[in-house]
C-alpha cells in the first residue's frame, strides 16, 4: 500500500498497539496525515519496534515518525536495551558543580536518544523542554534544565549539538514558556497573568537557539496580557512574537488538542484549523481515534509550499546504523559510558 510522491498532511496521529489494525493504516494513508507518533503502549521489545515502524513506512514511506522521549519519567522506550536518559534536571545539577562536563553529558544524552531511536526508522523526538524550572509547574518539574534561561540555553545547544550528530531534527517547547504556571494543561486551561515583558524574557532560549531549533512547540497556555488565546492559537505569538520579533524559520507543531488546553478553542477540528491558521505547520491528534477521524474527514486546510517544506525538513538525515552496528560504534559505547559514569 505503498503511495510514493505524496505530500505530507499537517496532521500528526498516534496508533493503537503493538502492530498496525486496518483503521490505524486507514488514518496513516489519508492525504491530510503528515506524521505519527508513538508511544509507551506502542512498545514491547526492539523487534517489534522495528516491525511496526516498518509497517508505518509500508503505508506511507514519506511518513514521519516522532516519539516524545525526553529522559527521565519522559521516555518512552526504556527497557530490552534503551539506555535509561536522565532528567534534563539532572544535567542542570551536574551544571552546578562542573558546567564543561554538564556541557559534554548533555551532548551525549542527545546523541545517545537519537542515535537509539534512528536505529529504529524514527525520525525525531520532541526534545529539548525550554521551560525555566521555577519550582510552579509540577508538569514540567524535573524535564527542565534549570531555572535560568542562560544556563537552559548552553545546555540545550549541546543537546542539540547531540541529536544532529546523529541526524536528528529538534522541538523546543512549550513556547514562550510552562514554567511559571501551576496548572497542567492536559487536564485544565492554565493562564499566566505576568507582564509580557516577563514572558519574553521566559523565551530568552528560543531567541539565543533561533539556528540550532528545527522545530518549536507552543504551550496550552493562556498569557492573557498579551492575547485571550493560548499560545498555539495565537497569531500575536506564533506570527509576531515568534516568527516576527524572534526571527523564527523552523517548523511549528501544536501540542496535542486532545488536551483540556486546547478546548478553549471548540471542537477539535475548530482547534485544528484555529492552530494551523494561527501559524502552526502541523498539529498533534492523540489517544482518541474517534476525534483524529474527525479531523480527518472535516478539517478544511491545505499547507502552503512554505509550511510543507519546514514539515520535510524535520525528517531524519543521513543513514542511520541498525541496533547491532550501533552497539559496536566508539562513539555511542562512549557517549554511554559518561552517561553511566556520572549518573549511576
């Protein structure tokens, strides 16, 4: 059912399980699919990881597939080898007592996340977390660098520096910031009433990054002294902040609007449409299959040249050793070693 030549659609979706059913193949092979995303359910061993992202591509070869594997309680595949990833948290504690060490495990912790998952046809992960760890949000915690922006920009630029090491796209996120909000925004609307001239600053790391992020994620967040919409369905924040002010040029992707975060919006296809023409290139549909189908069957939206190219370029680069020769690679056994060395 291979369909060569097709363009990418704006819309990411999940699957059910271990392998694909008729209905998670119907989804992937309709025009407006441009990517999947996987989860812990979608994982049960390296065999059959590969079998499945080898059934996603039989669908659809031009497919991306993405996975939200952070490190820490953010990991999706953790067990039949997967290197255990720290918090980023953890990096920002090595930062406090040897700052060119967090330098080089932060490097290390991103090649190794990447260099593991391309093995398995997967093209990029949504990482790095941008937040500003102010001790708020207990949804962010310990996915964030740290508390300062300076020090969360030089460890995500060795993070990075890790993941295209092994050809892998980025995501920073959640724009302009999650950090200083209690609420979590898969389960209520949160809003941040601070000046914007706070939000911004929040932001310093999207600015400092602007050539090193490939792809942005904006946050289900209210910041109501500069727009009534949250930040994904903002034309204020996505065109003139980020892409205007902040000279932005990578690819935007919601997260997801299944989220009681994006419901301020209506339905899910009215948040679809109010995300995209807002300036997102490519929205997030998961865990309810009935709702991706609606999006599917009624989402009115076609990407512009400009959008389509910024989806492509988050595809992986490069070819990519399977896990056998990956094991056997000086670089990923040593980029392991720091790993174990300094946290274990």
């Amino acid at each position: 059912m291979n369909l060569p030549g097709r363009s990418l659609g704006p819309v990411m979706l999940d699957v059910d399980g271990l392998t694909l059913n008729d209905e998670d193949i119907r989804r992937i092979a309709h025009p407006l699919t441009g990517g999947v995303i996987l989860f812990t359910r979608n994982f049960e061993s390296r065999a059959q990881l590969a079998l499945l992202t080898r059934q996603i591509r039989t669908v659809r070869e031009d497919i991306l597939i993405a996975v939200d594997h952070e490190g820490g309680r953010i990991q999706r595949f953790k067990t039949d080898g997967f290197t255990h990833l720290p918090a980023m948290r953890e990096i920002g504690g090595v930062w406090e007592r040897d700052k060119q060490l967090a330098l080089r495990v932060a490097t290390a912790a991103g090649y190794v996340l990447a260099s593991e998952l391309r093995a398995f046809e997967i093209d990029f992960s949504f990482t790095p977390a941008l937040d500003l760890d102010y001790g708020i949000s207990e949804v962010i915690g310990n996915r964030a660098f740290h508390h300062d922006a300076e020090v969360v920009t030089q460890l995500t630029k060795s993070l990075c520096h890790g993941l295209a090491l092994a050809g892998m796209a980025n995501c920073g996120k959640h724009f302009p910031g999650h950090g200083s909000v209690e609420a979590d925004s898969h389960h209520a609307l949160p809003i941040d009433t601070r000046e914007r001239e706070a939000i911004v600053r929040d932001a310093r790391p999207y600015v400092e990054l602007d050539i090193a992020l490939t792809s942005v994620m904006p946050a289900h967040v209210v910041y109501s002294a500069v727009d009534k919409q949250p930040a994904g369905f903002s034309k204020i924040w996505l065109q003139e902040i980020l892409r205007k002010e902040l000279g932005f040029v990578g690819a935007i992707i919601s997260d997801d609007l299944t989220m009681e975060g994006a419901r301020a919006v209506g339905s899910v296809v009215e948040s679809a449409h109010a995300a995209l023409t807002a300036g997102c290139d490519m929205v997030l549909v998961c865990n309810k299959p009935a709702e991706a189908d609606r999006v599917l069957n009624e989402l009115d939206y076609t990407p512009s040249p400009a959008s389509l190219q910024r989806i492509m370029r988050l595809a992986a680069r490069g070819t990519a050793p399977n896990w056998e020769e990956l094991e056997q690679a000086a670089e990923y056994q040593a980029a392991r070693e720091l790993l174990a060395k300094t946290f274990n």
